[in-house]
C-alpha cells in the first residue's frame, strides 16, 4: 500500500474514530453469521443465540465506552481550542508557523530509541518557547528520566501527569507510537488533546527510518529538512505531497 492510502486511512480513524468500534461491530457480526455457527458453537436456533448474549453485552459496553470515551475526548479538545483562541497571548505555542528543534542530542536520542521498535509506547517531556510565530524546543528530557510523567495504562496507552508538569515548568510532551505506519501522521483528537499552550512531538517508524512531528491543539508540523530539525505547519494535502516525495 502506498505512504499516501495509507495516511488516508489514517486521518480517517483520526477525524472520525467511531468508525473503528463500528467496524468491529460490523465484523462481529459477519463473524456470527459465517463462522460461529458453523466452526465454533456448533450449536442451533435459540441455544447458539444464548450463547452468544455474552458476546452481544460486552460487544455492546465496549462499544458505548469507546463512544463516550472520544465524545469527552473531542469535547476538550474544543475547549482547549476555544481557551487558547480567547487568550492568544498566554499561550503562544498555540499559533506557530515553524518548530526549530534546538535540543539536537535530544532529537538524537528519540530518533535512536524509535528506530529500536519498542512494543511499548513510551514518552518525555518537552520544553519549548515561542519567537512570533516561531517555535523552539529548547529541551527534551532524556526518556528514562522523563517516563516519571506518565502513567502507563496499557501496552499503548499512557496517561500525562500535566500537574507535575507544569509544577515542573515542562510546556510539551513526546510519546512514541510503535504502529509503523504512515497513518500517524493523522495525529488523532485523543493524542491531541493534551494541556492548552502544549506543543508536543511524536515519534514513529516508517519505511524510510524514524520520523519525528510536532502538534498541538490546531496543527500538525512536519520536517522540512533532511537532520530534521526543522518543522513547518502542514495541511492534509501538504502532508500527501510530502509523502509523495519520499
């Protein structure tokens, strides 16, 4: 599959993430009129269909948790928005055209620790300020000090402790994603809803090596020179054209 249908898929599940407990819904489904019958339950009429109540409650329940889960999710989102829009000057990071990664050891070692293809996901801290509509990361905190800010939750799921991080003076976050895919150039409503005035970086694998990208409430920026030390705001069909490149 080509970098391009594959951040296609990507930003779709990005902008509209229900499509994924719908699509396992729908498979369940097919699942039980195809397979379960026939292969697993061996069973007929009303006794196979009691059976599978268990199946159909959890399927149920996991699917409104998921539901509800990003409708909060998108719900901050917009409220972070809404904050940053009616108070620009307090959070500046917001409303930047470029990211200059200045800490160049720092982006090394995220670079480094990406490539290894952890099954896990990991993640740091960031502090970055801003210069007009220019941003800087001045610091990214080496990985194993700054995985004191996380809770993880699962195998990829981590939770920021933003309380400490501001306690701390840390303005970003950078957690990796082990999917190499190009579809985590869609950054998705839950990654980005971070803490109001964040700008954040995610690392990743791809065909061509490790990636690095910035974002935050709004935008989504990505490299624009070879060290990637340089990042610039990009549209969807910005990002296809990138791609395209490659």
């Amino acid at each position: 599959m080509l970098p391009q249908a594959r951040y296609i898929i990507g930003r779709a599940y990005s902008e509209f993430p229900l499509i994924i407990p719908f699509t396992v819904a729908g498979a369940g489904i097919a699942l039980n009129k195809t397979i379960l019958p026939g292969q697993l339950f061996k069973l007929k009429g009303d006794i196979r269909d009691v059976a599978l109540i268990p199946l159909y409650i959890f399927g149920g329940a996991l699917l409104s948790w998921f539901t509800l889960y990003i409708i909060i999710a998108r719900c901050g989102l917009e409220n972070n928005r809404k904050e940053a829009k009616a108070r620009p000057e307090q959070y500046p990071l917001e409303f930047v055209d470029t990211v200059e990664i200045a800490d160049r050891e720092g982006l090394e070692a995220l670079l480094q620790e990406t490539q290894f293809g952890d099954t896990f996901e990991w993640g740091t801290t960031v502090r970055s300020k801003a210069e007009n509509t220019h941003a800087v990361v001045e610091t990214i905190l080496d990985s194993n000090e700054g995985n004191r800010f996380f809770k993880k939750c699962s195998r990829s799921s981590l939770l920021p402790q933003y309380e400490q991080l501001i306690s701390e003076r840390w303005n970003g976050i950078h957690h990796y994603h082990q999917t190499p895919t190009e579809g985590n150039y869609a950054v998705s409503i839950v990654d980005r809803r971070t803490q109001p005035g964040f700008l954040n970086l995610l690392t990743f694998n791809t065909i061509r090596g490790p990636e690095v990208i910035a974002y935050n409430s709004f935008h989504t920026f990505i490299p624009s020179n070879e060290e990637k030390t340089l990042l610039v705001k990009a549209t969807p069909q910005y990002i296809l054209k990138y791609l395209a490149e490659k």
